[in-house]
C-alpha cells in the first residue's frame, strides 16, 4: 500500500508538471503568435502609409509643377481679353488651356489634401505648410491682378465693377482659409486636424465656386456666349465631392496601395501605436487580469463608476487562462445584463465544474488611461480563450464594443469561440430584438459613440488610416456576425423562435473585406 501510494502520489506530481508544461507552452504560443501578428500589421501599415501617402503626395508635386507651366500660357491669354474693349470669342485651344489650369490647380490642393493618413500627424502639419504657400502665392496673384484691373482705362463697365468686387470677395475667401488653416496648425489630435482641413478646403470650394458662377453668368450674359469661368465650376464641383466623399477618397488613394488582408491587420498594429510589438507585448502581459464571476455582485456592474476595490478583487493571470474577455455596453439594461451572465457562468460551472475567470473592463483596467488601453486592447483580447458578447439595444453603436469584436477575430480568434447572448429586458424582449435587428441593418462606425469624443477620434484615426474609409470596416464588422447566419437574410431570431432566447454562437472561419469590395 505505502509502494501504491507513493507511486500514486508521484504519478500526480507528474501529470501536473505535464499541465503546467503544456500550460506554459500555450503561452509561450500565444504570445509568439500575437507578436508576429503585431509585427505583421506593423509592417502592413507602413506599407499602405508609404504607397497611399506618397503617391497622393507625389500626384500634388506633378501638378504643381504642371501648373506653374501650364499658368504662363493662362496669363498671356487673360491678359489679351482682358485688354481688350470688346468681348471677345474665345478660341478652342484657350479653352484646353483653362481646362488643364483647372485641373493641375485643384489636383494639386487634392493631392496634398488626401495624401496623410487619419493618423499621420507630421505630415499633415507638412500639408498644412504646402497648403500656406500655394494659397499665399495664388492670392498674391488675385491681388496683383486685381489691382491692375482696376487701374485699366479700358474698363467694360459694370461688367468690371462686379467682377472687381467678386476678385475682392475672393481675396477675402483666401485670406479667412488662411487664417483658419494656422489655427488648423496647432491642434493636437490627428483626427480633429484631418476633419477641419478638409473642411476648410471644403468651405473655401464652395466660397470659390459661388463666386466663379456668378461670374460665369455675368459674362455668359453680356458676352453672348459661353465663359470660361463655367470650367472653374465643373472642375470645383467634382474637386468638392472628392473632398466630402471617403469612398472617391478611397478609391484616389487606395486603388494602388494595399491588398484587403493588409486592412485588418494595420487596424490592428494601428492600436498599439508607435511601440513596439514587443514592448506592446510587454507591457500588456504585466496588466493582463481576470476576476472570478463568483467574486462580483450586481451592485457591480449598475454603473461604469471607478471602483479601486474591484480592481483589488482582480488576479494577474497568464495569456490564455482567462476563460472569456466579457465584451458589454455600460448603457444597456444593468438587471437584464447582470440575469444574462449570470445563466451563462451557471453553464460554465455545469460544464467545467468551477468558476469561470473573466476579464471585464472595470475591474482588470485602468479606465482612466485610454492610450494605454487601446495599446493592450490586441493582448487582452488574445490571452482570453472566448469572447463573451452581451449585446443588448446600445450594444451595436458603441465603438469600443465594435473594435473589441474586430481585434478578437483578427489576433487569432475563432468565430466559434464568440459566444453572443443578446441581453433583452423583461416584458419588452420584442422590442428590444427589433432595436437590435436595425442596429445590424444600419451599422456605421462613424455613428458610433464614446464617452469620450476624443476616444471616438482616436479610435476612428486607426480605422481610417487602416481601410482609407470606415465602409471597410464596416463590412468586415457585418461580416463577422453574418458569418454563420445570425443576421441571415435580415432575419433576427425572436426569442420564441429559439430554445434558448439569449444565445447564439458563430462558428467557422473569419472572412476580410475591405472598401474596395464596398466599392
């Protein structure tokens, strides 16, 4: 019996240095494969930085340089009509002349404009600057030749005197852009400075567009016969919907610059910044925590108020021993929420015969350090084995719920370890199926929302910098849940419709998209 005992007790020992050998090894997986998908996107998202970013930036050099050519020939040619006391008959090759002084004018402001990626903060500051001598220049330009005009003894009248006082309103146009592009010059934040340069090009098209129609319709009607000014309009015109348009944006700049599986994976090296995959890896593996289910009440999770002593009931954990990452909307129904996870850790101790250990936002982060965060979001969400999805009515237009799921499926995770229970308050299940269903039908992750608006800026400057527009991302989000049938056909399951009313489960492979399929 002591021999039986003895050899018991060491074959125990043995099998649980097997278990923390193959535990250990797990890890050892885990983290190599969340390195060289880190280093991966890395290396993805400069690729489409430099292929997108100097291929913009080179078409604005060519145009520049085919402007200042092209202009020599515009001048002599608005000099003779212009010195001229009649109206006269444009011929065919002035009008190609102003054709192509339209369009190396505006491509170049196009090519600089789109050339910096939504995170790219140097090289908009660098755009910026470009921006400051091309206006400068042109209105310099506007004003010499607005002086001499008014100077010249052959002046046509009132024709003249409202085309002075719209030269002048252009001056005025350039000087007020000018202006609002050094207060552009100081901002800290990629997205905020990307969105109000493009808006200020915007407004000035449409200041400069207003004034070339009234022109245009000036000397169409006094000269009987059709302007040259009508170029400026159409070639404004299309300028501005490239402006205002991320999918002719995509189109210009991502037509040549990544293949679609390079998308995801620059998303995600987009989240972790600047730092290394390694340091990332690091760092993340020092805060990776997890709480026991059983440790938590539902006092809890009623609000996302900081609690220092949950944090304090959180352990460090290894990668990959975390049983499920808890992916939730703090704006959802707290009491309907709180009977959802608690059905699902009855079934996990059915199942594994102990207490599931999770990671949730409020007890294993540091809420307060969104930079941070956003850098460990890939680890976090690698070192769970599931994702545990309580989508309930704000689920879906929550941005960090969203790029929870996206980083999940695209740092290794299978569709099939995402577990979705749909989070219904009692007596309005119907409803709130209804609110969900059209959350799918009309996802957008611009209409998201944060807490924070600076959140949403950031997380959408990595969207954008990834997939060019958030259409891609879009429909990579889509296709991840419609994968395997949970937004099949735009049916939802109803609660009576299932056994069980709250669950549903993906299973099989994660599929890419990209805007050019959008497209």
């Amino acid at each position: 019996k002591a021999v039986r005992h003895t050899m018991q007790q060491i074959g125990l020992h043995c099998d649980q240095d097997v278990e923390q050998q193959i535990e250990h090894e797990s890890e050892e997986d885990a983290e190599h494969q969340v390195r060289c998908l880190l280093s991966e996107g890395q290396l993805a998202l400069r690729r489409i930085r430099w292929r997108a970013c100097m291929s913009m930036f080179t078409i604005g050099i060519v145009m520049s340089i085919c402007y200042e050519l092209v202009v020599q020939r515009a001048m002599s040619m608005w000099s003779r009509i212009h010195s001229s006391p009649v109206c006269l008959e444009m011929r065919v090759d002035d009008h190609v002349t102003v054709v192509l002084v339209v369009i190396c004018g505006l491509g170049r402001i196009l090519g600089f404009t789109l050339a910096p990626l939504a995170d790219d903060l140097i090289l908009m500051r660098v755009v910026l600057l470009i921006d400051f001598l091309v206006f400068g220049r042109t209105w310099w330009a506007a004003r010499q030749e607005t002086a001499s005009e008014a100077a010249d003894p052959l002046a046509k009248g009132e024709y003249e005197v409202v085309n002075n006082i719209i030269d002048h309103c252009r001056l005025g146009f350039a000087a007020l852009l000018f202006i609002a592009m050094v207060s552009t010059l100081f901002s800290r934040d990629a997205w905020r400075m990307l969105m109000r340069i493009r808006l200020n090009i915007a407004l000035w098209m449409i200041a400069e567009s207003g004034a070339d129609l009234v022109s245009a319709v000036i000397e169409t009607w006094i000269c009987r016969s059709p302007s040259h000014q009508w170029w400026y309009v159409i070639g404004i015109v299309v300028a501005y919907q490239i402006i205002r348009r991320p999918r002719l944006q995509w189109w210009l700049k991502h037509k040549f610059a990544a293949h679609s599986a390079e998308h995801a994976a620059a998303g995600i090296a987009g989240l972790i910044g600047n730092c290394s995959s390694k340091a990332a890896l690091e760092q993340a593996a020092k805060r990776f925590r997890a709480i026991s289910l059983a440790d938590l009440a539902f006092e809890d999770l009623a609000d996302n108020r900081p609690n220092p002593s949950l944090f304090d009931k959180s352990v460090p954990i290894r990668l990959r021993s975390c049983d499920a990452f808890v992916s939730h909307s703090w704006h959802d129904n707290p009491e309907a929420k709180w009977a959802v996870l608690q059905a699902w850790r009855v079934q996990f101790l059915q199942a594994h015969g102990r207490e599931p250990m999770v990671w949730l936002d409020k007890c294993c982060i540091d809420q307060t350090d969104i930079e941070a965060n956003l850098r460990c979001l890939p680890i976090f969400l690698s070192g769970c084995r599931s994702l545990l999805v309580l989508c309930g009515t704000t689920y879906l237009s929550r941005l960090w719920c969203i790029l929870e799921i996206f980083t999940f499926v695209h740092v290794g995770g299978k569709i099939s370890d995402i577990d979705l229970k749909t989070v219904l308050r009692e007596g309005y299940e119907a409803g709130d199926m209804a609110v969900i269903a059209e959350g799918f039908d009309h996802f957008d992750a611009e209409e998201c929302t944060c807490f924070d608006p600076a959140e949403k800026g950031r997380m959408l400057s990595i969207i954008h910098a990834a997939f060019g527009c958030s259409d891609g991302f879009n429909e990579v989000v889509r296709g991840i849940f419609e994968t395997r049938g949970w937004r099949s056909s735009g049916h939802l399951e109803s609660p009576s419709s299932t056994s069980d009313s709250t669950t549903t489960s993906f299973s099989g492979d994660s599929r890419h998209t990209s805007c050019e399929s959008a497209n």
